[in-house]
C-alpha cells in the first residue's frame, strides 16, 4: 500500500523531466554514456512475478532482469552493473522517451502504435504472451464467452484494458471493467470477489494464481487467449548502435540454447571445434567488434545468466512457482517461435 | 506578473512541443478525436468503447463531479454536526466527535479509501445471494441497487433490478468503488469541516453572546441571530480550501477503480501514449473546477462577511 503511495507520486516526474528539458536531446551514444556512468538503467516493472520482482532484499529477478543483467555482462563485464528502475505502465514510455532509463524490459507488448509514434524502437520478443482470463472455479465457467454481465477486474495503463472491450464487442457480450490503477489493488479486488473474472497476460494470470490465491486450485484460467501479446525490450530511437547490441544480445542467448551452449558448460565450450560456437563465443571470430563491443561479449552474457532456455526455465518454467509450459516461447526446432537469425 | 507568466508558459509549450519533434513524438490534441477502444464500467452518459476519446473524458470528468458534489454536501452537513458535538455540554458526545475527529484527520485519505473499498467487497455477498433488505432493493459486491423510475416511449413503469448473468441488471445502481469513494471523500472532509465549524463558533467573541443574553434573547435565538452569522464569516474562507481540498483529493478514487478523471487519463495516455497532452487536459480540468468553486465560495463569503468591512 505504501508502495502505491510512492507510485501515484512517482507518475508525472519522468513526464516532468522529459518535457521540461530545455535542450533537446540529440542522437547520443548511449553506449559511451553507460561506460562513463559505470552501469546500465533498466526499467523494470514495479512487480511482475517471473519477469521482475524484488524480493524482501531488494535483489531483482526474473526473466526481464536477467535479460538487463545478460546485456550488463556483454557490455560492461559485470551482470550486476544494473540499476533497475521500477516503473508503473504509465511511466514507462516517458521514462525511456527521457532518458531515465537507456532500456525498457518491462513486459511491454510491442506494437504498431507503440513502435511508431512514442519514440523508441523494440528490439525483438523475449517473451510470446496472450491475454486470458482468470475465473473461481466456483462459477463452472468453460469459456470467456459465459462472462455476460460479468464485471471483470483489469489494471489500468496495460494492452489489456483494449483487447478487453475488443473481444466482447465482436462476440457482442456486455461486460463491466473494474479498472485499478495498482496491480496489488486489481488482483485484491478479484480475490475478494468483487469481479467474477480478472484478465491480464496468461504468465500475470499463473502469477498471480500460484502466488497471491489463498488456495490455487480455487481459480481456473479458460482456455481463450484473446490477444497477441508478444513482450520484448524496447530502447529510445536514434541510437542504432545501442539497438543492435540489445537486439543481438537476446539473440545470442536464443543461439547458445540452439547450441546447447549454457551457464555451466560455456566455460569448457569455448574450445569447441564446433565454428558456430566458436563465432558465438569469440574464440575463432570476433563477432563483437562490428557491435561496438570486444570478442568475448556473448560469452559473458551467457555465462553470466545462462541460455534463453535457462532463464526460461528458473523464471517462469518448471523451476519457477509459475509453472508455464515453453509453448510458443521454445525454439522454432522444437515446435516453438524462437528462431534467432545467424550469428556471424 | 501575468504577462511574465505568460511568456514563461509559451515557452516552455514551445520547448516541449519542441522536444517532442526532435525525438520522433507525436504531439497534438486530435488524438481526442479517435475512437477510445476502451470500456468505462460507470457513468452518467451512454458510452461504448466506439466512441471517440473526448467522449470517455466527459465520462471521466462528470463521475469526477459524481462523486465529489455529493461528498461536499455531506461533508459540509457531518462536519456542521460533528463540529457543534465538540462544543455540546454532555461530554459523552464531546468526547465522541473528539475521537471521529482525531482518528480520522489522522490516518492518509488514500488508507481509508482503500480500507473502506476492502471491507464493503469482502463483506457484501456475491451478487447471486445479495440481501435484499427492502423489495427491490439489493445489496451484492456489485454495489447497491434500488429501484428506477424509468419512462420509455408513452409509459413509465418502476424498473426493478434483477439478477441477470453474473451481475445484477436494471434499476439504478451505486458501485462499490463509488460507495467508498463517496464514504471515505466525506468522512475524511468532515473531521476537518468540523474543526472549521468548531473554530468558527469559538471565535465569536463572550461579550457578543452575554449581550445578547442580555437582551433577553433565548439560547436558539442567539444561535440563529448572534452566533452563526459572526461565526460564518471566521469559516467560510477555510471551508473554501476544504472543498478545493476534497475536489482534487478525489482523483485517489482511481486507487480503488472508480472511473474517474484521473483514471480515464491513465488508460488514455496508455492507448494512445500522449501522456503530456493528457496530464495538460487533467491539470486543465481541476484547475477549472477550482477556480468554479472559488468563485462560487467567494460569492457566498461576500454576502456573509461584515457588510462596509474590506
């Protein structure tokens, strides 16, 4: 609660500063900046279980902030040269806009009007999510279509709030939105009962499911996914130096799971014969240097927080309190979407 | 003053719209003018998510006027009664609204709002068992719910709510978030009209009332003739700030999922990502709504005050 405080007090100052500043910014080397600086701003969420959440210590994790870290480790040599910013939905284009933050990996959906209009670029997918629906097993709900009527809680400043009045506008069903601005607040409301039915991305849903529920197994997700919700990072525009290292670092952490290169064994795999490992971890090829960065940048990355599949797995996989199955999010040779273009 | 103002203000417009180019921002108010794509759970106006953007802002800015009009009202009408309990001579009822007062000015609006809103959602049955304590009326999660006079083509007949899916339909409802926003806005204002009225009365001067006395007037009397008209002029400027106070305290409601302003604004700024363009049009309407109730206020206060006295 007292978080939230600090957040509603938080919303304009990154919007205050962004329009406030009186010399415009010009396209500068956000690299050299982050070198000078020593560390890299992350803008983070303010909690999202499996993606970024602090825990009692103030330690960060999850799957966007091992992203951060990964990048932390391929550029500066240190995954914990990070500071993660955390920033609320409506925060967080203005913070990247103004420069608070050189990246955003903050479970954003990428799309055409964000890509186009608010200044900055996304540099790929981390994450293939789809917006559902959370419901008490009580009602014997089987489908989103059975919500007529039905008021559902949603937290505001998301993508979700749209495919919401979407969806039941095509199926031509009335429902009522409850729309909190705090993520806390939303999913209280539900588990009070206050909605039959919570919507967010199906990873939020399992999240807030295992994690939050007095008893899980009360709460049934329904089988429709009602949006694409494809989450990636996102930098501000004009600095393509900066967008290719952050676009080639994912890549390099979906091409070591490719090649079975992971967190345990990228050590004795650097003298592999293999020359597709050999480029990605610079002991024949120095692939780094067309980035701007040295030979040895994805091995660090790896080494540092393990392949795609690895921080899948500890974050919001099977080592994880979400459960999610790989789905759309394994490799494209095992019957996912991944697919990294060649490192070479 | 102005004039310097003036020019800062265009200035700093200038800077922003300035800056905004030169980082490839779309800027400008014609986003009002697209569709708002999304839904807004209560209102006064028929509204669907079709409808363009400034439409959802006058959704937005009259649940805002919904819900702080009436707060004022019964802030205003507590705060009276609770401030005359502080001044009755029966010290159980003294003691009484001392305790309201001191509780409630005590602990952050935003605390109480919260608390109101999770106790009357936990509380409240589902809306399949809400109670009906009166025909026609039901209380469920979904909010109160009476009975509606409604009037369509030649005939008007009562429209009673019923529960229809998950929900309850008809009639003429008050959502939960309403309730406690409605709640929290006029106890939270009460306390501190109360210690206005209380303030306002003691300041009366001893003298005024023993002459009075003097005169031969019953207690009622110099209530209605000595006490109230002096003491109107020490409260009515402080209960202009109270009510400036409680117009903009309500943009907390969006804590609790009450559609008003402020949340409208957060959900627009998100679609459409012109976060400036909005906090402009947020600033813009409590500014205005401010500047309303001053005048008003003002009016009020210059027929109270000491008639020939500056």
């Amino acid at each position: 609660m007292i978080h939230s405080l600090f957040r509603r007090t938080g919303l304009a100052v990154p919007f205050i500063l962004a329009a406030l500043a009186s010399t415009p910014a010009h396209a500068g080397k956000t690299l050299d900046a982050i070198k000078q600086r020593g560390n890299i701003q992350c803008g983070v969420s303010t909690g999202v279980a499996g993606f970024s959440l602090p825990d009692s210590k103030g330690v960060w994790s999850g799957l966007d902030v091992d992203f951060c870290r990964g990048i932390a480790a391929a550029v500066l040599g240190d995954p914990n040269k990070v500071n993660f910013v955390p920033l609320n939905p409506q925060q967080r284009f203005s913070a990247l806009q103004s420069g608070e933050v050189d990246l955003l990996a903050r479970n954003t959906t990428w799309s055409l009007s964000r890509d186009a209009s608010l200044g900055l670029s996304f540099t790929g997918v981390n994450y293939y999510d789809g917006q559902g629906f959370l419901v008490p097993k009580k009602l014997k709900l089987t489908s989103a279509k059975q919500l007529k009527n039905a008021e559902i809680c949603v937290q505001s400043g998301t993508t979700n709030e749209k495919n919401l009045a979407d969806y039941f506008r095509a199926q031509n069903i009335k429902i009522k939105p409850v729309v909190f601005e705090g993520f806390e607040a939303s999913f209280k409301a539900f588990f009070s009962g206050r909605c039959q039915a919570y919507t967010t991305d199906i990873s939020g849903l399992a999240g807030v499911r295992n994690k939050e529920a007095k008893n899980p197994d009360d709460y049934v997700i329904l089988p429709e996914v009602i949006s694409k919700e494809p989450l990636g990072p996102a930098v501000r525009r004009g600095d393509d130096e900066w967008f290719a290292i952050v676009r080639w670092t994912a890549f390099a952490l979906i091409e070591a799971e490719e090649y079975g290169i992971t967190k345990a064994n990228v050590v004795s795999l650097k003298d592999s014969k293999d020359p597709n490992i050999g480029r990605l971890l610079g002991s024949t090829e120095d692939s780094g240097k067309l980035l701007g960065l040295d030979r040895e940048w994805a091995f660090r990355a790896v080494k540092a927080v393990g392949n795609y599949g690895e921080i899948f797995a500890r974050n919001v996989g099977p080592d994880s309190v979400l459960k999610l199955p790989r789905g759309l999010n394994n490799l494209w040779n095992k019957g996912g979407i991944l697919y990294a273009p060649p490192i070479r | 003053m102005v004039s310097i103002l003036g020019v800062l203000l265009a200035w700093l417009g200038h800077n922003v719209l300035d800056n905004m180019r030169e980082r490839g921002i779309r800027a400008g108010f014609d986003f009002l003018f697209d569709p708002a794509g999304f839904e807004i759970g209560e209102g006064i106006l028929s509204y669907d998510a079709a409808q363009p953007l400034w439409r959802a802002f006058a959704m937005g800015i009259l649940n805002t006027l919904r819900v702080a009009i009436p707060s004022i009202v019964i802030a205003t009408l507590l705060g009276s009664l609770i401030g005359l309990g502080r001044l009755s001579t029966t010290p159980s009822l003294r003691k009484l609204c001392g305790f309201c007062v001191e509780s409630l000015r005590n602990i952050p609006l935003l605390l109480q709002l919260l608390m109101w809103y999770f106790a009357l959602t936990s509380l409240l049955p589902d809306a399949s068992d809400a109670i009906s304590p009166l025909p026609g009326v039901l209380i469920s999660k979904g909010g109160l719910f009476l009975p509606a006079w409604s009037c369509v083509g030649g005939g008007c007949s009562w429209n009673l709510p019923h529960l229809e899916g998950f929900g309850i339909e008809g009639g003429w409802s008050l959502s939960p978030e309403y309730l406690a926003v409605l709640t929290a806005l006029s106890l939270y204002s009460a306390v501190f009209i109360a210690e206005i009225v209380r303030g306002g009365i003691q300041s009366v001067s001893a003298g005024q009332i023993a002459a009075a006395q003097a005169l031969g007037m019953r207690p009622l009397q110099i209530l209605r003739h000595i006490t109230i008209p002096l003491a109107l002029r020490a409260i009515v400027p402080a209960l202009t700030n109270q009510f400036l106070n409680l117009s903009k305290n309500s943009s907390l409601a969006v804590a609790v999922g009450y559609p008003e302003l402020v949340s409208i604004a957060n959900t627009s700024i998100n679609q459409s990502g012109r976060a400036f363009e909005c906090i402009v049009i947020v600033m813009a309407v409590y500014l205005t709504l401010s500047l309303i109730t001053a005048l008003l206020m003002n009016l009020y206060n210059a027929r109270v005050a000491l008639r020939g006295a500056k």
